[in-house]
C-alpha cells in the first residue's frame, strides 16, 4: 500500500523531507513566495519509484518540464553546505523522463566526494536523500543572494543575477551581474555580458533545430543555439544586452523578501536562490544559512613597480597563498599549490581536500559553488580571472590574495608557508572511520570512532582509556536511541554532533575534534560543547 507524497504545503521534517524542503515548506508556511512541490522522502522504496512518477506528474502541472532537486538530510546545514555536489536535473513531463532525474539525484548522495567533504567538513552521518519535484520556472532572471541580516534588514549583502536559468552562474561557468551593499553606502551594480541564456524547454520547443527562433514576449525573440536535456541555449537578443538584468524596484523586493525568509528561519546570515518570472514574480526556490561570511575586500596591494603584471579577479574566499601554478589535478593532490583553472565541479573536491595555498578561477563570483567551497574549507580564491589560463603559465610561482581579488608573481613561496604551521592535536580528538594498528604518533589527545548508521555501536576492543590515548565512539545524529551503550562507556551529549560513548575510566574528553587528510594535514577542526 502507498501513501500520498508530502508536499510543501505540509509541516515537513527534514529526517525524511531532507534540509532543502523542509526550509522551503517552513517559508511557505510563513506566505513567502515558494514554488509548489512534492516530495519523494528519503528512503522511499525503489520499486514503488516509478509510482510515485506517475503521482507527481499528476499532480504537477509543467508546461516546461519539471526539475528533481536534491534535499538531503545533510545538505543546507550551518556549517557545510555540500555546494554543487547533489545532482539537480530538468526533465520533461514524461514518465521515463522523470524517474531516471529522481534516481539520478538520489544516487549522488552516494559519491565518494560527499563522503570526502562530509568528513572533512565534521558532518559524520551519512547523507539520506530525499528529491524534491517542481515544475520548472521560465525565469526572466534568475541568480543567488547573500546577505547579513539584522533588525529584519539585509545590511551587508551582495546578489548575483543572470537572465534564465541561474544554472551557469552557481555553477561559476558565467560571471553574472553583481549588486552590492553595505551600511552607509549606496548600491553598487556591477554590469555582465552574458552570450546565451538558458531556458527550460515546453514539449514543442525541444525538438526545434538549432537557428530556429524562439518568442520570449510580445516583441522579443531569441534565436536557438542548440538544446539539450530539456534545456533550450538561446543567443542573447540585441535588445536586451544593454539592459540591466534586476532592476532597482526587484532588488528591493528581494531583501525585503530574503530578510523575511532569514527570520523565519532564525538565521543571521542567509544565502538565498531566486526566480523573477517574465510576470515580475518573484520566487525562492532554495534558503539555507550562508556557512561563510561574504569576503571582505581589502584594498590591493599594487607595488609601484609591479608594471601591469597583477592579475585583478573577483575576491572569493579570504587569505593569501603562494605557490606554484598547477593548470590540472590527479589522485596524487594539489598540496601547497595554486590551481588555475576554470569552473570547478564535485570532481574536485578531493583535490581541495589535499590543501591547496589557493584557487584562481577564470571564471564565476564570490556566490559560485567554487567560491563557497573554497572559503568553507578555508583555501583562498580569486575568481573571474579571466585571462589567468594564459597569462599564468605552469609552474610558476604566484601570490593569490582572495581578500584583494588580485595574484601576482612572487620569486618564491617563503620558508614559513612550506611546512605545515597547524598547531598541535595536544588538546584535539581525531575523527576516523577506522582504527589503524599501530596507532599513529603525531600526539593527538584522543581518536573518536564514527559510529555507521544502521550497525551496532561497540566499544573499540582493548582500547577504552587504556591505549595510548582514548578511544571513543561518535554517535551522529539522533541516532541514540538505536545504540546500546557498550560496557564500560557513558554517553555524552554534543549539540550539532550527536552523542559522544566515552570511557568512564578515562580523562574528559578534548572540547576539539579534528579531521586529517592523507597525509597527516587538519583538513578541519571544530569546537564542541558538551
């Protein structure tokens, strides 16, 4: 027997809705401006998928197809975001269609990158999947908003926006139109070239030939470059290049509606994705916290003698790093150099894992999936350097400054920045999914076994407070009361973690736990409290 899908209309929790429509349902309760959707929960039966197709496409009216989204249990979270690693896909309004979008999004949560950035990032439970189906938008603009907010006012906040689909602008293949401010100074619009514009396609228009015209209103018309997995890529129409993207009236609508969304949700910091339909509506189809804070620009360092060598990009992600220009990545890691490249996808996750000095995208903004990864894990980033494929040739040594947006020559990395400068794991408890024999010797404080969900907790044998240093067992989640707690071992509470097992004849635990990459590098720490 099944049971009706949940929709977001519906009071959703994110164990079985995922992050991303619970958020959604819980604006949509509140009368902000969201899209109607359904819900395939997490862990819903996979031979009763192709039911639950033919229900949503029932259900859902898509004159322009319908797009499958991720919304995993882990994803939206305060800290990690899981940027651009889920699978989204537009689909027609057909059975085959669908079910292979759902099954190709609940197979992400799967890929050995979220696990890599999920462990790196102190998220230790596994991702449960949900999908979230809505009919696609025919945007008239579309983008990414980031703002502080305080008193119910977007104070310091910067959107991005780009005509149609705002696919290639958070994935960094586009550099959209950039709005800014902050208190005590006026907006500022930074303008965008944009070639094509992305659509999603009716039944009719996804079979037109390229150079075919298409009507965008009632004196508009674009011509089609190609079309591809119900996506039409439309030449910009002449008319529209000089025209700005959001207008001013828009902009305002946005904060006021971002502000509204951020307090609903009891956030100060928000990162919202949104949509202006061709009828001015506005409508938010994503909210969840900004993990990082908005980069700061700092005034650049221009030497007088620097003879128009400085490349000047878009500040992404704070800090500076030197190293040496690498134009490409392979297993063995990019470890204490400067990635040059242009957009990057999931695949290279586990290459930032290894600790790059710093990123230079020719590419993207500071909202791009890049530049959200970059500063979650801490790797300076200029973006938008558009010529920096050509003009940073490899191996050569360069400075990136993400603060400034600016990277230039340097002779040669300093001494300080070659060896690792992370302070000891003296007072630090090591995540690890497995224990090695022997036990390694870098002095941290203790090990904390990750407890895999759906498998019995059990004390480390012969370990407890005996060893070298003590070993305990992290419980993610909610997942307490499946787990019995082993002899020996009482649990403790950790907000935002789960529950801590840890031997009662051992010292109190450390207040830091640490994850390590490869080679023995803090790929992330985090503070916790008990």
């Amino acid at each position: 027997m099944t049971t009706a899908l949940p929709c977001l209309d519906e009071d959703l929790h994110c164990e079985t809705a995922g992050a991303k429509a619970t958020a959604l349902a819980r604006l949509a309760a509140a009368g902000l401006p969201v899209p109607a959707g359904v819900v395939v929960p997490a862990g819903h039966p996979e031979e009763q998928l192709a039911t639950a197709a033919s229900e949503i496409l029932a259900r859902c009216p898509a004159p322009y197809g319908l797009i499958a989204r991720s919304s995993a249990t882990t994803e939206d979270g305060p800290d990690a975001s899981f940027a651009g690693l889920f699978t989204s896909r537009i689909a027609p309004a057909e059975p085959t269609a669908l079910l292979e979008a759902v099954r190709a999004v609940r197979a992400s949560a799967h890929h050995p990158t979220v696990s890599a950035y999920g462990q790196a990032m102190g998220v230790t439970r596994l991702p449960r999947m949900a999908v979230l189906v809505q009919a696609a938008l025919r945007p008239a603009c579309s983008g990414v908003l980031a703002a502080d907010v305080t008193d119910a006012r977007c104070t310091r906040w910067r959107i991005e926006a780009v005509r149609g689909l705002a696919e290639p602008l958070v994935s960094g293949n586009i550099t959209g139109e950039i709005h800014t401010g902050r208190p005590g100074h006026n907006a500022t619009v930074l303008p965008a070239r944009q070639e094509i514009i992305q659509l999603p396609a009716a039944a009719a228009e996804s079979t037109m030939p390229p150079g075919e015209w298409l009507d965008l209103g009632a004196v508009l018309r674009a011509k089609l470059q190609t079309s591809a997995a119900g996506v039409l890529h439309l030449y910009t129409p002449a008319a529209l290049a000089d025209r700005p993207i959001l207008s001013g009236e828009a902009r305002r609508r946005l904060l006021d509606t971002a502000a509204q969304a951020a307090a609903v949700l009891g956030l100060e910091r928000v990162d919202v994705e949104w949509v202006i339909g061709k009828d001015g509506r506005l409508h938010l189809v994503q909210a969840r916290p900004l993990t990082a804070p908005l980069t700061d620009p700092a005034a650049p360092r221009t030497p007088a003698d620097d003879d128009g060598r400085v490349l000047h990009g878009i500040a992404a992600a704070p800090g500076a790093g030197t190293g040496t220009a690498v134009h490409a990545f392979d297993d063995t890691g990019i470890a204490g150099q400067v990635l040059v490249c242009d957009a990057l996808g999931p695949e290279a996750v586990p290459a930032l894992l290894t600790g790059p000095a710093a990123v230079v995208a020719t590419t993207g903004g500071e909202l791009s999936h890049t530049a959200i990864i970059t500063r979650e894990l801490g790797i300076p980033c200029v973006t938008n350097v558009t010529d920096a494929r050509t003009a940073i040739t490899s191996g050569t040594t360069v400075e990136v400054d993400g603060g400034a947006g600016t990277v230039r020559p340097a002779l040669a990395v300093p001494a300080q920045r070659t060896a690792p400068t992370a302070r000891p794991l003296t007072a630090t408890a090591v995540l690890v999914r497995t224990l090695e024999h022997p036990v390694p010797a870098e002095g941290r404080a203790a090990t904390l076994l990750w407890h895999a969900e759906h498998t019995p907790a059990t004390a480390p044998a012969g370990m407890g407070g005996d060893g070298p240093y003590p070993v305990g067992v992290l419980v993610p989640g909610d997942l307490t009361a499946l787990v019995t707690v082993p002899p020996g071992y009482g649990p403790i509470r950790l907000p935002g973690l789960g529950t801590l097992l840890w031997p009662q004849d051992a010292p109190p635990p450390p207040t830091e736990i640490a994850v390590l990459g490869p080679g023995g590098q803090v790929l992330h720490r985090r503070t916790v409290t008990r």
